[in-house]
C-alpha cells in the first residue's frame, strides 16, 4: 500500500473533537429554521463565507453563535448523529467528544435531553458503525466558575453517562488558578478531567493546569514549546497532548504544521495525538484530513504513525473491554 493509504487506514482515536463544532452550515441553517431561531445568514454558502478567521477569539464569535439554534433533544441526536456518519467514511473507531452544555442549559435548554439525545445516538453508533463514544462535558471560560459549579452539580444525576470534564473557551484572562475547586469536585464525582491549556495560552497555563487541576491529557498544550523544562513535565507525568494541527494553523495559532511542535514533542516523547478541534468551521477537516495534512507536511516515518495510534489508545478514557477491542 501506498504511505497516504497506509495513513488513511491507520485505526484512529480522536480525543479532541467538539460535538458544536462539527454543526456543518447546511445543519446549522435546517435547526434554525425549525426552531425559528434568528441567524444572521440564510444561506450555508454564506456561513462558509464568514468562516475565515484570524485569531481564536474571531473564530469563537462565530461558533457560540451557531450554539444558539439548539434546542431539543433531537437536535442533539441529529448533531452528534451527522458527526458519526461523517467519520463513519474513516477508520474511526473511538471517540470522546467535547459537548458545550454550559451555552445551551444558560439559555434554558435541560441537560438531561442534551446528554439523552447524545448517549441514544453513542448507543446507536456502536451498532451501526462499530465506534464507541464517550462524552465529555465541558465548562466554558467564557462564564464564572460559580456557573461551571452549578453546571456540574446538575450533571451529577447523570453521572453515568459522561465519561469526564473538559474546559474550553478562550485562556485570556482566565489562568488555570481560578478552577481548582472545580476540577476537585469534577475528581470527587469520579469523573476523568481535561483541559484546553497552552493553545493561545502561555507556558506556566499547562505547567499549572498539571499541577493544580490535575489533568490527565493536556488540549493542545502546544504553548509549552518555549519551556523545556515544561515539555518535560508533559513527558516525565505522561500527559499526552490532543493536538489540532488543521485548527491551529486557520486560528493563526501557529504559523504551518510542521512550525507547530509536533517534532519536538515527538523528540521529546510526549504522547500525543491528532484531532480536529471543530470540523465544520476549519473548512470540514474531519480526523482523517488531519493526519492527511501532517503527513503531506511532515511525512512522519511509519513507526511514528503506530507510536501515535497507540498514544491516542493510550490517554484515551474507554473502558478496559473497549480497550482490548482498539489494541
Ligand atoms: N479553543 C478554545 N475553545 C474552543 C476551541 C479552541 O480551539 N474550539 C472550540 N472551543
Ligand atoms: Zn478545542
């Protein structure tokens, strides 16, 4: 086989992958209208227009606006749904997506049809396609901790089906510091914990989020590349990175792929892993695309690309049958 059908066929595991950020602009404009929510497009051509982007915070303006169109337990389904029959195409065999509940249960959405529109369709999934799913709730920076708490106190009774807490949102202004006591009830509860640190972020945000928040894989974390002695603590803690190369380029986060530390991470044995971040608004980029695109900038040697695929299996939270199955 040829190396980019060697790369398509690799059997991935995405661990980076927002459920609102795979909303395609044809979806986007079928809820609005059926929710009769106000959009200032009429047209998925013009969503694909306006998705240009020149830092993160241009790109989260556009996407918490695409949050607002949801509203029931169906949307939900058919989000989730759409992503799954997407990746379906790819050797996608596990993944734990970032849903963002916090937007929609502050509009007055109920969690437990947000999270039971989603599991119907995991369950589904896993019959249909042979891919297992595990979700993430996660707490936006964007609103006050006391409203992350709140957040998560709801999700207690649903416990069972979110497999652990994520943070997202923009780091400015927001040092991990401010979150301990949500990620220590996030651990009481048993959940898993995540948290986006080091994409826009400086250094010290990873290193803290470590040491404060205890997370067990760092998203993207790529801002700890000017700190050895960080990028050793990834390495020696073995706290796998979920990186995006794709976003991080149209966010102008970094300057290409291979400007991005994913050779110096490799070099310095920090699991790692591919992902897309938010498909849909990074000009549909699915998983597949991402490993495509490193390797078209990169050409990682094959035992890098098995090193990868057992890093993602790795930081992954799937549970030890479904573990055996992805080895
Ligand atoms: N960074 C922070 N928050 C996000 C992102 C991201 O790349 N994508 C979706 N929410
Ligand atoms: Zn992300």
């Amino acid at each position: 086989v040829t190396k980019s059908q060697f790369i398509k066929d690799l059997p991935k595991v995405e661990l980076h992958m927002h459920l609102e950020g795979s909303l395609e602009p044809e979806l986007m404009i079928e809820i609005a209208k059926r929710n009769n929510v106000e959009i200032p497009f009429t047209s998925a051509e013009q969503i694909r227009e306006a998705s240009v982007f020149t830092s993160l915070q241009s790109f989260l303006d556009l996407y918490y606006l695409g949050h607002s169109v949801f509203k029931t337990r169906q949307d939900f389904y058919d989000l989730i749904w759409a992503y799954f029959k997407r990746v379906s195409t790819g050797n996608l065999r596990h993944t734990e997506i970032f849903f963002e509940a916090q937007e929609h249960v502050n509009r007055g959405v109920k969690l437990e049809d947000i999270v039971l529109g989603l599991h119907d369709a995991c369950v589904q999934a896993k019959k249909e396609y042979g891919i297992t799913c595990g979700l993430i709730l996660t707490l936006l920076r964007h609103f006050p901790p006391e409203n992350m708490m709140d957040l998560l106190k709801q999700a207690v009774p649903l416990k069972e089906y979110i497999v652990g807490i994520g943070m997202s949102s923009s780091e400015a202004g927001c040092p991990p510091s401010l979150y301990v006591d949500i990620f220590n009830f996030a651990r009481e509860q048993g959940w898993h914990v995540t948290s986006h640190a080091g994409e826009i972020g400086p250094p010290e945000y990873v290193r803290d989020s470590i040491e404060l928040l205890k997370i067990e894989r760092c998203d993207h974390g790529i801002g700890a590349r000017t700190r050895p002695d960080i990028v050793k603590l990834l390495a020696d803690k073995e706290i796998g990175v979920t990186m995006c190369p794709i976003s991080n380029v149209l966010l102008k986060v970094t300057e290409s792929i291979p400007y991005s530390p994913i050779r110096q991470y490799l070099d310095a044995n920090v699991k790692m892993c591919f992902n897309s971040d938010d498909p849909s608004y990074f000009g549909s980029n699915y998983i597949d695309e991402n490993y495509a695109a490193v390797e078209k900038e990169m050409g990682l040697s094959v035992r890098e690309w098995v090193k990868i695929v057992q890093d993602a299996i790795d930081m992954s939270w799937a549970e030890d049958d479904v573990r055996a199955k992805l080895q």
